[in-house]
C-alpha cells in the first residue's frame, strides 16, 4: 500500500535518500525527528511502507505497546494497522523499532554499565560466569541450570521486583509461545524452559501497565531487549516512554541465533517420527535435542531443522542480547547458564541471588569453550551483514529463492563473491 498524506510521504522519502545517499545511520531518525517541529505525522505509515509489508519486521512489539491510543494490534508476528486514524502524531511507533535504525549514540549511558565494559564484539560487559539455581529441582525443571528463573523468582520473594515479564506457552500447544505477566513463584516456574518458535513476550508489558506492576523484569529474546532499550531512550519524552524507563528495573536477554517457524514443529516430528503433540521440550546444542512426554530423548539434525527458521530472523544482528542487564544461554557447560553481567543492575541482581544462597556460580575458565562458542555465534550473527534497512526486503529473498536467515549472507546470495587467487 502506498501512502500519499503529504506529511507522512515527505517523511518516507527523507528516510529513503537518507538510508540510499549512504548518510551516517546515527541520523537516519532526523526523517522523523524533524517532522515533531512541524507538528508531527503520521508515523504508522512509515513504519507499515519500510518495515512491515517488506517483511523486515521482526515482530519484538516494541511499536504495539508503545502506542498511547492502540493504533495496530499484534497478529501473525507483527503489527497490524487496524485503527489508523486514532493516530496522535506522537511518533513513537518509528522511534522505538530497531528496524528502522540502530540505537542512538548515548544508550550505554543510560544502561550504566557495569565496568570495566569490555567490548570484544559482542557488546559490552563486566564480566562472565557459569550460573545456575541451587534447588536441584528447578535445575531439572528448568532450561540450562534454571538461572534466569531463580533470579525472577528470588526478586520477586524479595520485594526487588512486582512481576515479570516472560514467555509461555499454549496449554493446548507445548512448543507454541504466548506471552505472561508472572507475578508468583508457581507462574515463574510454569514457564520454565526454552521454546523456540517465537514468542512475543514484551506485549505483556501492555498488562503491566494496565495494573500498574512496578518494578518489572523483562526477559526476552534480543530483538525484544532491543525494542525495550529504544523505548526506555527515546527522544520523545511522552508518559509511555517515561514509564519503560521509570519501572522496568532489570532486562536479561536470551542468546539467540534465529527462532523457528510454527509450521517447524510439525516438520520436527516428522523428523524424529513422532506426532508433535508429545514434543514437550526442545534445546539446541549443535544439534536439536527433543524430549518426549514421556522423558525419551530424541535427536535431529540442525541443519535440516534449520530450513523452518523464521525468515525474519535475518534482520536481527544481535546473538548476544548487547543491550540487556544480564545475558544467559546454555552454552558451553551442560545444566549451567553461561551468563555476562553488562551493567550495575544486572550485578545486583545476580550478586544478591548469590549472596542469598539462590544461586551458585563458576569461573568462565571451567569450560573455556563457552565463551568460543559464544564469540563465534555473535560473529556469524553479523558476518557481512549491512544494517537491516540496507537488506533486501522478504518479497526480494523469496525471488532469490534464500530465505534462511543463518545462510542468506554466509552462503547465499547475500555472501560476498570469491575472490579468484592469482598467484602463478
């Protein structure tokens, strides 16, 4: 659909040359930014035209639940414009998507990080270790060593936190995500565990400010924690931004690489010859690992299961959530959380669950690989891609015939030509 209002045409095309002239991306959002002096636009528009029917979204919601008066709702992973001319010209939608440009230049100070910042590409950090919950149960329960549920649970016993914002899954489909408002130590626990399909979590955040739960976590995936960075630093001071910033106490972001389609779970079935329905847990670890229902474990091979990943998934350079309190994910040491605490209020967090006997930790050096892997996933997130408005949209891919996101810049038509070797 093309939009011809004249303010919001003036301002699609002033991104355009900006993104196309090959202008500094720290001044891409000047196309936006300048049009509030003139009494703003209608910004949905811009965000509909360059993101969502390129299929560039990566449906982390930031836009839904930034939007004072409810503008698009969420369907199919991304926004819908349903209500357009409820707009108030506030033009948050386009401030807070990390689509559409990269962070500002001052983020990190608002995210106080926690020194000494070492950044060795995959965005800064304090320091590393291996981390887990001390109560073997939620060990067993939970994913790689249950961490990140013992420091949601352990903040909210200890008044440090009213809720938390989490992903879920359908009762009726175990491998389906939704998203989850958790305020109790049992809704933490029942949704325990890595899916990996996409879930929108950050739309609980619409729940938390409708009952006013304050101070919240957030854990997501990290295009999520990058949705709910701009929305907490964005220029426009407005209620809603100022509330991001006044009551989300502490982000962990999930290590992510892609997430799958929903259709993947019929397909993995199919892989290991089971119905999906019995499928009740799936982890990653150089290979997909499958429990049953009834606790059999059942293998198959990732790069097979990789040909259902969310073609999306391409326009996030970020494996390692940079922008996040806490970073965890389950590589390198079997039922531990490697786990990189980037800022102060990430450290408090784990410090006081250590202090507090919740949580037990070990040096990185234990399992040195962990920390390989790391490094090396973070790389293959960003190798030879350009800034995500620079990519071919999705309609441009399905003509190349390239969706998976892991490959499209590696491998396929996005990798750079060989270079000939001419040495006689």
């Amino acid at each position: 659909m093309k939009r011809n209002d004249s303010p919001a045409r003036a301002v699609i095309d002033r991104y355009r040359y900006l993104v196309e002239s090959g202008a500094d991306p720290a001044e891409w959002s000047y196309a936006w930014r300048s049009a509030l002096n003139r009494g703003g636009f209608q910004a949905v528009d811009l965000l509909m035209e360059e993101i969502v029917e390129t299929g560039r979204c990566v449906g982390c919601a930031a836009c839904v639940t930034i939007c004072p008066v409810d503008v698009c709702e969420y369907r199919t992973e991304r926004p819908v414009d349903r209500h357009p001319e409820a707009c108030v010209l506030c033009v948050l939608c386009a401030e807070v998507c990390p689509v559409l440009r990269p962070a500002d230049k001052d983020l990190h100070e608002m995210l106080d990080l926690r020194p000494p910042a070492i950044d060795e590409g995959f965005g800064p950090y304090g320091y590393g270790v291996y981390a887990r919950s001390t109560d073997p149960d939620w060990v067993a329960r939970a994913q790689d060593g249950g961490l990140v549920s013992a420091l949601v649970i352990h903040g909210l016993e200890t008044n440090a936190l009213a809720g938390a914002v989490l992903g879920d899954v359908k009762p009726e489909q175990r491998q389906i995500g939704r998203h989850i408002l958790a305020t109790t130590r049992e809704e933490v626990l029942g949704a325990a565990g890595s899916r990996y399909t996409y879930s929108p979590n950050t739309l609980a955040l619409l729940d938390a400010m409708r009952l006013d739960v304050s101070p919240i976590a957030v854990v997501g995936v990290p295009c999520q924690v990058d949705g709910v960075r701009f929305q907490q630093n964005s220029s426009i001071p407005l209620s809603l931004a100022n509330w991001y910033r006044d009551n989300i106490a502490l982000v962990i972001g999930l290590l992510c690489s892609e997430a799958f389609t929903h259709e993947s779970i019929a397909k993995l079935g199919e892989m290991i010859d089971v119905e999906p329905e019995r499928i009740e847990n799936i982890n990653i670890k150089g290979k997909v690992v499958v429990r049953l229902n009834d606790g059999e474990i059942r293998t198959a091979s990732l790069k097979r299961y990789q040909e259902f990943a969310r073609p999306a998934c391409l326009y996030c350079l970020d494996y390692g959530a940079e922008n996040a309190d806490i970073s965890a994910g389950g590589i390198g040491m079997d039922n531990w959380t490697l786990t990189l605490v980037r800022t102060e209020a990430g450290h408090r967090a784990l410090q006081t669950a250590i202090d507090d006997g919740w949580v037990e930790s070990r040096p990185l050096e234990d399992e040195p690989r962990g920390m390989f892997l790391f490094d090396m996933l973070a790389a293959s997130k960003k190798k030879n891609r350009p800034l995500p408005a620079l990519m071919p949209t999705l309609p441009e891919r399905e003509t190349l015939g390239w969706l998976n996101p892991k490959t499209f810049y590696t491998k396929g038509p996005g990798a750079p030509a060989a270079i000939e070797d001419e040495t006689p």
